[in-house]
C-alpha cells in the first residue's frame, strides 16, 4: 500500500524543500517514490528534480507538480503504483495544505531553529484538529537548522513542546551549507561529502519509514 508524507509549513523559508527532497531521495533508494510539489510556481522540489534527472540520478524517484487541491488529490490516485508519495507543500495557509493533512499518513512540520517559527507553526494546530474530524492525523515536527549544543537550541525544544504540543522527530537537520549545496545539485544529504549530513539525511528516511509501519 502506498505511503504518503506531506511536508507542510506556513512560514516560507522553513526548510519544507530541503525535508521533502532529501526524504524522496533517500526514500526512492528502497522503493518506488513520486515527489509532489504543491508549491508551483515557485517549484523548489520540481526544480531539485529536474536538475536530478537530467544528472542520471533519478533512478525510482519521479516528480509530479500540483496548484490546487483538487489536482493534488487527482495526483496522488494516479501515483497509487508508488511505493512513497512526498508532498511538498505551500507556505501557506490553504486548501492545499488541508488536503495534504487529509491524505497524508504522516505529516511532517519543518521549524527552523527560532521563536518566530514556533510561533507561525501554532496556525498549523487548528488546521490538524480540523482535519482530526476526518480521520487520525499522526504529525510530527522536524527541527531544521538546529544546533543541538546549543543553549538555544533547548530553550527552543522546551518551548515548541510546551507551546505546540507536537512531538518532534529524534533526527533534525542541523544547519549545515551542505544541504544547501545538495539542494542546487539534485542530491541529497546522504550524497554530499559530509559525513555529519549523510547521516542526519539517512536517519530522517529510517525514522520516517519506522513512524510509517506503526499503526499509532
């Protein structure tokens, strides 16, 4: 049965590309995997892949784009021989970002490492409890350039549980120029020559698949 991730996030900026490409790359290496960006025009995702393809690496992973919601449901049963379907979403608030809550079976929020993100992420509840009235949603943070050894960092972690309630994934994504490279050269964390990203990108594909086999 296919599996579907949205990447969702309010606040531009926050790392929803950098999660959903480097997830659909690694994903794609253990099943057949369709990348959906619902951020057109703009097409970060869609643009990631292209530059991919025409390097001989796309390998499992297709791409696919999608501007209203209707189109992305209409999408999503097209890709059902996948094994994975990644979907990037827009950021903002919209009917977009409500079907990805509905047709995901797991949600991943990106915040980057600041107050200001917390805060834009606490719109994303209402839309999860409007869409709980649909079915289960199973949602997860994922903290993108995140810096672990910092005071920060923990003031931060303390806040967005306190303030959100949301449990975030064990892997984050630190902040390392590296995904920024891999991002502009169709690869992934785990394709660059850092070692500290090649793990961190592996162990985000492992916790996202492990999060997908459970049932709660």
């Amino acid at each position: 049965m296919t599996k579907i991730i949205g990447v969702i996030q309010v606040k531009g900026g926050a790392g929803r590309s950098t999660v959903s490409t480097n997830l659909a790359g690694e994903l794609s290496k253990v099943g057949k995997t369709v990348l959906i960006d619902c951020d057109m025009p703009q097409g970060t995702s869609a643009s990631w892949f292209a530059v991919r393809e025409q390097a001989g690496k796309a390998g499992s992973l297709t791409s696919d784009t999608a501007s209203t919601h209707r189109e992305l449901v209409a999408k999503v049963e097209q890709h059902q021989d996948a094994d994975y379907i990644v979907l990037d979403g827009p950021p903002r608030i919209a009917e977009l970002t409500r079907a990805i809550l509905v047709l995901a079976d797991l949600c991943l929020i990106p915040v980057g490492a600041s107050a200001a993100e917390i805060w834009a992420t606490a719109d994303i509840l209402t839309l999860i409890e409007e869409a709980k009235q649909v079915k289960p949603i199973k949602a997860r943070m994922v903290w993108t350039r995140y810096r672990s050894f910092t005071k920060l960092a923990q003031e931060l972690s303390d806040a967005a549980e306190k303030q959100l309630g949301l449990e975030a994934l064990k892997t984050s994504l630190a902040m390392r120029v590296s995904y920024t490279e891999a991002l502009g050269s169709g690869l992934t964390g785990a394709e660059i020559q850092d070692q500290n990203a090649k793990i961190e990108t592996r162990y985000l594909a492992a916790e996202v698949m492990s999060l997908l086999r459970k049932k709660s």
